[in-house]
C-alpha cells in the first residue's frame, strides 16, 4: 500500500465592484436645509449595526452634495417619504 497525499492549493481575487454612488432626489436646498426624498429600506443615520454607506441616507446626500449635513427628523426605515437635513449645527434636531 502507498499513501497519496493531495494538495489543493486555492487562490482567491479580491474584487472591487465599481458601482456609480447613489444620490436620492433633491427635492429642496438652501443655506441652511436640504430636503430629500428617502425611498423605503434606507437608514436616515448611521446606527449600532455596521450598513454600508450606499444604504444611510445621511452619507448619501453629504456625498452628494460635498457638505456635512445634520438630521432634523428621522423616518422608519421600512418608510419612505421626504426628509430634511440641516446645513447648520444650529437647526439640527
């Protein structure tokens, strides 16, 4: 009898996806407010449980518009529906 031995040797590729970022419609802006239309399954903020940016409202629209922006109010996750976003620290929620 003769042992055989095998070796499987497996190479994974690590695969970035290049997807085009998410923007949600802009409904208004000015100085001091933006307000947005928040389609149903989307996070308005970050929470305990890691989500990726694409799924939290609030990381969208600050990407979008390339400045920080504050919640006002929130919407359930599961609610889609308008949403404003304060542009200064002074009207935030």
């Amino acid at each position: 009898k003769h042992a055989v031995s095998i070796f499987l040797i497996v190479f994974f590729e690590e695969i970035e996806l290049s997807l085009a970022p998410m923007s949600l419609e802009i409904l208004y802006q000015d100085q001091w407010l933006v307000v947005v239309n928040k389609p149903a399954g989307m996070l308005v903020h970050a929470g305990r449980d890691p989500e990726p940016d694409s799924q939290i409202a609030m990381k969208v629209v600050r990407d979008q518009i390339g400045q920080r922006v504050g919640t006002v109010h929130r919407l359930d996750r599961p609610t889609s529906g308008v949403i404003l976003f304060a542009l200064d620290t002074a009207i935030e929620a």
